[in-house]
C-alpha cells in the first residue's frame, strides 16, 4: 500500500498548488505523511456529513473541492463547525487534502468534467492559462453541442444530467432561442461575464448568479444564462478526479479502494415555486 506522501504527490502532480489563485487555500490540510492509503473518498464539500462518511467507509483519504479553512483560524476546537471535521478527521486517521482552483484550470478540470457531464464537446478554455504553450489550461470551457438545440431542450437537458437539487436550472432568455455553443463554468461564474460575452457563445451556464451581473449581461446581449447550483456544477469533477487516481493506482499497482460520494451538500434543501410563475 502506498504511503499518504506518494498518493498526495501523484495528486499534486494532477493539480500543481502553484497554479491555485493566490487567495486560495489548497494542499494537504490533515494527515501523517508516512501513513498508508488504501481506500480514498471524494467530495465537494469537507462538512461533517462527508467526514463521517469517510469514517463510516473507512477511508483513510478524503479529497475535496472546496477547502476546509479559505481564511485564517485561531481555533480548531472541537466546538466549532470546522473544529470538530478537524477533530474527527485526526481521531479516525483520515487525511484532508483540497484541490480548488488548481483544479479549475487543470486539463482536465472542473469544467471539463460539466462539460463532459453535459454531453457537450470541449472547443477550448474560456479564460486560457497563460503559461500553457499547449492552450489547454485556463478557468472555464467553450462547448459546442452535437446538435442545435432550443433554450428549454437545454435546459432540460441539464437539469436531467446534472444530479438533482432544490433549485434546479433557473434560466434567462427566450425558450425557443437555438443554441449551438454554450460556455461552462463550474462554481460561480458571474465574474466572466466579459469573456464569455467576447467569446460570442449562445449561452453561459455556471452557477451562483447574481441579479445586477445577470440583469447587465441580459441587457447588452441575447446571451442565455442557465444558472445551476454550484455543488452540482462541480461534483462531476469528484468522478474525474476518482478516475484519474483509479489509473495512477493501477500505474503504480497501488491497489487503491476509490469512491466518489453521493451525499448531496447542496444547502438548499426544498424549493416552493411562486404561484403563477412562468415554467
């Protein structure tokens, strides 16, 4: 069985930390280097009900996308929310390690995997990485579909392959509106409304929305938006994930037991439909 320090350089080898924004908090949060891996979850969220599936499915790994602490703590007590994740995490011997915005812009990435999740075919990155000569790495992807499609068969179709939450696909345009190229952004992607307007798509489909960015791009443009919830725009990137360390197992003959969690932390739990409100 490998070490926990050769899995977490296999994984840091998929999303270097470097290429993380600066304010992010990626890496390896919790864990003894020299401890053996022989089963590993992934999740989006590292919140308790994820940790005690770990536990549970005796994980001595759990990956995640989001990190535990964004922001500096003082404390890790136990009677704190991320206090006691930390706590349970040090208890059981499971390691912590969070691949956020390395994992965005990795090739492939978040994206890539709601592309994928979509049925949609990958023209290039929306916001391209610089200090990529192959142009393959950056925040956010240009799709086309296979085949043109009306604004509500879309969005349909979202809301069917994407997994299932209280919100659904809330979406801005004309429902008969053909779309033949959509741009994805997983998590929220209201800060690109620039580049997905220059990159003159059909439709921008992200999550976490806000009225005055949605209402300014409507305005300038016919551009759809279908806004998502954010966790259901990044779990397909747990499946990825799973399966790139799947085949790095398989390399290196480590004989890794991985999982891919099913538990929705999505934190909207119902959703009550305005009487009268437009389908």
């Amino acid at each position: 069985m490998p070490r926990l320090s050769e899995v977490i350089a296999a994984l840091e080898n998929l999303w270097p930390a470097e290429r993380a924004e600066s304010w992010d908090a990626v890496g390896t949060v919790a864990g003894d280097p020299d401890q053996q891996v022989t089963r590993v979850l992934f999740a989006v969220d590292p919140v308790r009900e994820i940790v005690d599936e770990a536990v549970e499915l005796g994980a001595d790994l759990l990956v995640t996308h989001h990190p535990l602490y964004l922001r500096g703590t003082t404390t890790v007590a136990a009677s704190t929310f991320k206090g006691r994740v930390v706590h349970t995490l040090i208890k059981h011997d499971i390691a912590l390690h969070v691949a956020h915005t390395n994992a965005d812009t990795a090739d492939p990435g978040v994206s890539d995997a709601l592309a994928g999740a979509l049925g949609l075919r990958v023209v290039r990155p929306l916001v391209p990485d610089p200090t990529d000569p192959a142009g393959r790495r950056g925040l956010g992807r240009i799709c086309e579909l296979d085949r043109p499609l009306p604004l509500r068969e879309f969005a349909d179709l979202a809301a069917a392959r994407l997994p299932a939450t209280a919100q659904g696909i809330r979406v801005a345009g004309d429902p008969e509106a053909t779309i033949r190229t959509v741009a994805v952004s997983g998590g929220s992607g209201d800060s690109l409304f620039d580049d997905v307007r220059a990159a003159g798509v059909d439709a921008f489909l992200t999550a976490d929305l806000r009225h005055h960015p949605a209402s300014e791009a409507r305005a300038h443009s016919p551009l759809a938006l279908l806004d998502a919830a954010h966790w259901a725009t990044e779990w397909p990137w747990c499946e990825l994930a799973a399966s790139q360390l799947d085949e790095i197992s398989d390399r290196h003959g480590w004989n890794l037991r991985v999982h891919v969690s099913q538990t929705v932390t999505d934190p909207w739990t119902s959703h009550s439909p305005s009487p009268g409100a437009p389908n």
